[in-house]
C-alpha cells in the first residue's frame, strides 16, 4: 500500500512530530541532559517508523517537503537579522580560527576515508564518498559527486555517498550536543550572562527547567523569573504583539526575496553556486547594519526570535521526517568500520583541538556542537545543535550562531570542493 501526502498533510504532519519532540525533550532527562534536538527527536521517530512499514511490506509514505526549503530560507535570514557589524568585528580572527579547522577536517576526513578504503580492501573512491563528500559536504555534495565517481568507473558510488551522507546526518545531529555538553562539565566552563548582542534567550518555552536540571523547586522559580518563553510577558518588556509580528515577517520575507534573487544573478554571473539561504543572510547582515544606522523600521528582536526558532524546528522537522533509513541498510560492513572511524575522529578533533583552539570557553562549547553537527551532517543540523545547546542554558551564543553558518554554507567550499576533486582525480 502506497501512502501518498499532500502539502498540508505533510506541514501538519511535521508540525505534530516537532512538538512531540519538544515534549519528549522536557521530559526525558537523557534528552534534556545531551540536548539532543526536538526535531531530530520527532523527525526520526517518524523515520523509524517508514522503515518499519516499509521493511514489512505494510505501506510505503510518501511525503511533499516543498515548505522545507523556504522556512529554511526564513531561518537564516533571522539569523542575518541578528548580526551587527561590531559583532562580526569582534568575531573576525574567531572566525579565521574556525575556518582553518574545517578546512582541516575536510583534509583529514578524505585522507581517512582512502586510508580505510585500502585497509579493508574497497575502492579508494569508495572512501572519499564516505569522506569530505558526503560528510561535510553532506547530501548535497553526495548526489553531486556521486554520478562523477560512477563515470570515472565506480560502481555504486552515488548510493555509497548518499547512505554515508545520511549516516553523518543522524550521527552528527546525536553528538554534537552531547560532545558540547560534556566539554562544559569537564572544563568547568562559565556560563555567561550574556553571550553576545541579545543576551538571555527564550528557549523551547521550558529554560527554566534545564537550567536547573536536578536542582531544587527555589531554584527554577528564580531562573523563571529572568527567562520568559517565545510569546510570553518578560519582566519589563512587552510582550509580542501582531504588530510586532508582522513588521518582523514582512522584513525577513522581502529580504528572503532580495537575497534569492542575489544569489541567483550572482550565480549566472560567476558560475559559481551560491545557496539562496547564504543571499539571504547575507543581505539580512547588511539590512540590519544600515537599519541601525538610519532607522528605516523598527524590528523588535522577540518576534524575530521566535520567527527563527519555529522556522528552524519546523524545516528541520521535515529533512529528519523524510531520511530514506533503509540506505543505510546497504551499507557494507567495511563502509560501516570507515564511517565509525570517521565519526571517532572528528570527536576527538573536536575535544582535544577545536575546542582548545577556539577558546576553551562557552562560545566555543557552542562551535564544537556546530562543528560536529555540520562536520557530518549539514549547516542545518549544526545550527539545531547549537540551538538545543544554547536552551539548555537559556543564553544563545551570538558570536557561534554568526561564524558557523558563515562558515559551513559557502566558505569551507573554497578548500574542500577542490581537495575533493583533486583527490578523485588522484585515486581514480
């Protein structure tokens, strides 16, 4: 039995596993203490259960993602919103660091990947498919690559590619978090009062809980009076209104389609491929700076707070809901050894340098979570880590949120596509 959803059915569908893994993610206290993501929670449950029905014979579902990509757009045009100038000044060797690291990864995990290959006796090429290709490069850089290496005479490329992308994808969404967490607890790290330009965040409207996780009832009433969740009354401030919504929405919709439109003209005029969700953060960064300036539109940063984080839960939600599981099943046993081994390194990179070299403290906490969760899966799932990271503590990291997308959208491309190529070429 085929089972087919529609647009709507499939919003909805997406809309009750997200909040079925915020509930679970309040409750669990596995969940809560390695915050693991409310959509990875929900997504995958979902993709558990398509595998079950579909591995039984029982039905096949069928799903319309059509609204993932642009609520992603949204998403990164909020995080645009919430940069400044001074704050990417700030953030500027930071982020030099941080790129010299991917950069690394990139470099390590395809030198892995061919070393494993020769080890257990598959094709070289086999390893860069489970490499920078589908782990940092993520599905994307799979369905690319894939087809190339098929030509170049590898037989089940594409399918090695986008299985091991899909492995990375669930693996770097389960660790980021509680690799993150665990550096906290075992630095001793401080956690600021503010991180940032905004400060104390609303988060998953239960911070106060997290915060005081294991705690006494004094302590969470305390925590709750400083931190008021998405679309409650804070002390001293308004609450959001639609007015405020609105503005907001209509701020990041007509820079979702200027920054669109730049990608694309930018596109034909280089030949170079630029997602439209770096456009339009890109134009959000340069909107919010000149919008300080001159004072065009006044934008209250609750409404964009929660704008960003629904849309992040809610296209997150849809990429988790949609995973094909079963690729996973035609992995062979020595495509799953190189796909651990990978997985060992960058822990271990993350704990014992990228974490060291960033700074040791909660800013870097919170690119660890980022690295591991882009390093082998994609910006999106990097940016949901850091989220489920942040909440924990009700304090956002603002410098992470602006370096990390800055970095695993478009920059990392600059060495990684061409080692790719390089070492297809030297391999095949």
């Amino acid at each position: 039995m085929e089972i087919q959803l529609n647009l709507v059915q499939s919003a909805a569908l997406a809309l009750l596993l997200l909040s079925l893994g915020e509930w679970a993610r309040r409750r669990v206290g596995f969940l809560q203490k390695y915050c693991i993501p409310a959509p990875v929670i929900g997504g995958f449950l979902f993709a558990l259960l398509v595998l079950l029905l579909r591995q039984t014979g029982t039905a096949q579902i069928g799903l319309d993602t059509s609204l993932q990509s642009p609520a992603m757009i949204a998403f990164f045009t909020t995080i645009g919103l919430a940069g400044s100038l001074a704050s990417i000044k700030k953030g500027g060797r930071l982020l030099l660091v941080y790129l010299v690291v991917c950069w690394s990864l990139a470099i390590m995990q395809n030198l892995i990947g061919i070393g494993m290959a020769n080890v257990v006796g598959v094709s070289p090429m086999l390893g860069i498919m489970a490499g920078a290709v589908s782990l940092e490069g993520g599905h994307g850089a799979a369905a690319a690559f894939g087809p190339t290496a098929e030509a170049m005479g590898v037989e089940g490329a594409t399918a090695v590619a986008i299985a091991s992308a899909t492995f990375g994808l669930v693996a770097g969404s389960l660790m980021g978090g509680m690799t993150a967490s665990f550096l906290v607890a075992r630095h001793n790290v401080e956690i600021p009062e503010k991180a940032g330009l905004r400060g104390k965040l609303a988060f998953a409207g239960a911070v106060a809980k997290n915060m005081t996780a294991g705690g006494s009832s004094d302590s969470a009433d305390t925590a709750a009076t400083a931190v008021a969740a998405p679309g409650e009354e804070a002390p001293g401030k308004n609450g959001i209104n639609y007015a405020n919504l609105l503005t907001a929405a209509l701020v990041i919709g007509i820079v979702m389609v200027i920054g669109m439109t730049l990608g694309g003209w930018l596109s034909e005029l280089t030949g170079f491929s630029l997602p439209a969700y770096v456009g339009a953060m890109i134009i959000a960064l340069i909107f919010r700076n000149l919008n300080d300036k001159v004072g065009w539109v006044k934008i209250d940063d609750d409404a964009v707070d929660l704008i960003s984080k629904f849309s992040l839960g809610f296209f997150l939600t849809m990429a988790m809901m949609s995973l094909k599981i079963w690729e996973l099943a035609s992995l062979a046993g020595p495509l799953v050894l190189i796909l651990l081994v990978q997985l060992l390194f960058i822990l271990a990179f993350a704990v014992f340098v990228v974490f060291r070299v960033l700074g040791k403290n909660y800013d870097a906490a919170t690119m660890v979570a980022g690295f591991i969760g882009h390093g082998m899966g994609a910006t999106p799932n990097a940016l949901a880590n850091m989220d489920a990271f942040n909440s924990r503590f009700g304090v956002r990291s603002e410098r992470a949120f602006l370096i990390v997308p800055l970095a695993g959208a478009v920059l990392i491309d600059m060495v990684a596509l061409p080692w790719i190529v390089w070492c297809m070429n030297w391999v095949a």
